[in-house]
C-alpha cells in the first residue's frame, strides 16, 4: 500500500517542499482514499467535519479548496486505484535528505 498511497499522490507532489507540507498532503489523500468507501453523503459530512473542524480558524477560501481536492482525489481514487479496498490507518514519512520514504498501514480486511 505504500507504493500504491505514493502513486495516488503523484499528481500533488510537485506542490510540497517540505516535510509539513508533504505530512498535509497526505492528510488530505488519506482522507480521501477512506472517504472513496462510503456514500456521497457520507462522503460530504467527512469531509466537512475533518476539513472544518481541523482548520477551524482558516479563512472558507481555504477551507473550500481544500474540501475541493480531496474531491478531486476521491474521484482519482475511484478512477485509477478501485482495485484496492483497504482502509488506511496510519503512515510513517521519512526523509533521507535525497528523498522520502512512505510506509503506510492499511485494514487487513477489505471493504465492501
């Protein structure tokens, strides 16, 4: 799944350049790849009550494009990786100094 989360993000990697920024991206396409399992309702709340309630202070341009994004993503993750059904449940980034390393932690069972 690591190599899988690195490929779903490959779109939005030129974007970061640090490691904060890159721990945001992937925030961003977690909850996207596990917001793609559930109805577009659910899908909606989630992503308002994780965007909203994580950035609360933020001004709603932000907010918004954010939300758009990860909207973004759902429908990359529906489009190009629907092979895979596992939740992701935690990640580790390292940065070598030359690189960075993804390991991620998926759901053992896969998703309906």
């Amino acid at each position: 799944m690591s190599d899988v989360l690195f490929d779903f993000i490959a779109p939005y990697r030129s974007a970061v350049n640090t490691t904060d920024a890159y721990h945001r991206l992937l925030t961003l396409a977690i909850l996207a790849w596990n917001a793609s399992f559930l109805s577009a309702k659910e899908q909606r709340e989630m992503v308002e009550r994780v965007v909203d309630g994580g950035l609360p202070s933020e001004s709603e341009e932000l907010r918004s494009g954010l939300k758009q994004i990860v909207y973004e993503m759902i429908e990359r993750k529906r489009t190009h990786f629907s092979e895979y059904r596992r939740n992701i449940i935690d990640y580790e980034l390292t940065d070598t100094g030359t690189e960075y390393r993804l390991a991620v932690a998926s759901t053992a069972e896969e998703m309906e």
